[in-house]
C-alpha cells in the first residue's frame, strides 16, 4: 500500500521515527514522515532523542542484567508499541537494559511510582482559580461554600501550557463530567494542571506520570473496596479533593462544588495518551532500575568481619 502524501492533521508518525533514525524507511514513506518532522516541532525533537538514546546505546559495553528482567522490559516495551513494534530497537534496549538507566536516570523519575502531592494540589487551585478570576479569564469564585485551606494563599499561576497542545501522555478535554467547561492549562513540577469552571465553580485537574504510590494517601479514604480511588474528607475539604489512576497517569482532581460533583469529574478524566517511544524507553529504564535495586541487596560484610 502507498503510503500517504502527507502525514494525516493532528497525528504524528511516531513509531516511524526510530525507523527514519535507522534508515529502514522505504523511499515514499521516508519522505513522506521526513516532511512531516521538517514541519512538526515536537516530532523534530523526538527524532533528535530517538537518535541520542540509540547512539547511546551503541556506545555502552554489554551488562549482564537480573534474571527475568528482559521478559518483562519486553512485554513492557512490546505492550506499549502499538501494531508497528521495532523488534531490532526492543532487542538493542533489552541487550543494554541495566546501562540504560544510567543513561536515562535523570529522566526516569516522572515514570517510577507517584507519590500524590494533595496539599500543594489545594494551593495551586485556590492560587490559580484566584488569579484567573482576578484577569476575568474565569467566573469561578468557589460558590458560597469554597474549598477552605488552612492559610490564605495569594493569587498566581503557574507557567501556561496551550491546552491543545500537551505532550504524551497529558490531555484536556474540553469537557468533564457535570459541564465542568476548560479554561486553561498551566505547568507544575510533576506535570500539568488543567482547569475547569462551571459557573461559579472551579476544578482543576493535576495529571502527573507514574504509577499511583499508596504512601501518598495518607489522610484519603477509598470510595469502595473495589474502587481505586480515593477521596478526602478533611475539614473545609469534605470529598472535594480526589485521586485515581488512569492509565499510567495519577490525576489529583481538587474543585469548590460539593457533593460528589469533584469525584464525577474526576472519574470523566479519558484514559492517558500512548507514550511516545522514548517515554517507553524511559519508563523500560525506571523497570530496569527497580529491578536492579530490588536484586542488588545488601553489600557482603568485609573478610574477616
């Protein structure tokens, strides 16, 4: 089949980077996604971090990594890569799994288990609604029964991030659960924050990758049992403030509405965006690390102790 003449608006040829890296692509197709990238900047610097990890991976002396490890960074690696896997890419990274991590270990973090950040997440919502009233780019004020935080907070906001235009694996979708309508999207050290209003209520939604750590719910009740969501009922609180996991992503919902308005919304949160390659090479990494720390132990004692 003839690939297309252009790249299709609004997707991007991700998987075929790592091949355009490599020279596997046959002439159309490799001119066809070559133009796309020469258009495209957020597939220009995939390409640029697809071409560092395998030049770095080329460069690393073979490592002798924990039994069992590479099964599971290969069905980690295989499960993620969608209908085009690269078995030629997927074998360099199992052969160099542990280097890996010492190559990508500032990177990994964002991958490994995610410990929910609650109190910041209150702060930062009461501080960035405040301020969005305060330019009227938001009717939100918190209703007559606003969330209630311990100390005041000054109106601010975080650096803005253009809402349709969040890298993998962030979105926002125009619309939560309840009406909650999108205002506008904002960076945070952990990830994104997206903020919504309906009326006069404010909520704004934290998406943070990683694996959902439970050490991080102290003070968070499960909705049910069977239910991995958690929900806070602190004082000034009262179930505003909930935190699931969807898909790889932890999402911190904190809003002003009461009742069960903040859970619904939060449960309306799509499932997160496929990982690009290179996330999946980082978060095969952040495995390879656990793995590695889980196996090393302690060190022995020293000869004649």
């Amino acid at each position: 089949m003839s690939p297309p003449a252009s790249w299709p608006e609004g997707s991007h040829p991700a998987e075929a980077l790592s091949a355009l890296a490599d020279g596997e692509l046959a002439g159309g197709e490799r001119a066809t996604v070559a133009a796309h990238v020469q258009g495209c900047p957020e597939c220009t610097e995939e390409l640029r971090a697809v071409r560092a990890v395998r030049d770095a991976l080329r460069a690393l002396p073979p490592v002798e990594p924990p039994a069992g490890l590479l099964d599971r960074l290969v069905a980690d690696l295989a499960g993620r890569g969608g209908p085009r896997r690269r078995p030629a890419l997927i074998g360099t990274a199992m052969a160099a799994a542990a280097a890996l991590v010492v190559v990508l270990v500032p990177s990994v973090a964002g991958f490994d288990r995610y410990r929910p950040q609650v109190e910041q997440a209150m702060v930062r919502h009461v501080a960035s609604v405040s301020a969005l009233a305060a330019v009227g780019a938001t009717t939100a004020d918190g209703g007559p029964n606003p969330l209630v935080l311990p100390e005041p907070v000054t109106p601010s906001t975080a650096p803005p991030r253009e809402p349709g235009d969040l890298p993998a694996p962030y979105l926002a979708p125009p619309e939560l659960a309840g009406g909650y309508r999108l205002v506008d999207a904002f960076a945070h050290p952990d990830g994104v924050q997206v903020v919504y209003e309906r009326g006069r209520y404010g909520l704004s939604v934290f998406e943070s990758p990683g694996e959902l750590d439970p050490e991080g719910l102290e003070g968070g009740q499960p909705v049910r049992d069977d239910d991995p969501t958690w929900r806070w009922h602190a004082e000034g609180v009262a179930g505003r403030v909930v935190v699931l996991e969807r898909g790889g992503v932890v999402v911190t919902a904190v809003g002003d509405e009461p009742g069960d308005a903040v859970l619904s919304a939060a449960r309306s949160v799509p499932e997160a965006r496929p990982l690009s390659l290179v996330q999946r090479l980082r978060r095969a990494a952040a495995l390879a690390l656990r793995a590695l720390s889980a196996s090393s132990g302690p060190p022995p004692p020293p000869a004649g102790a």
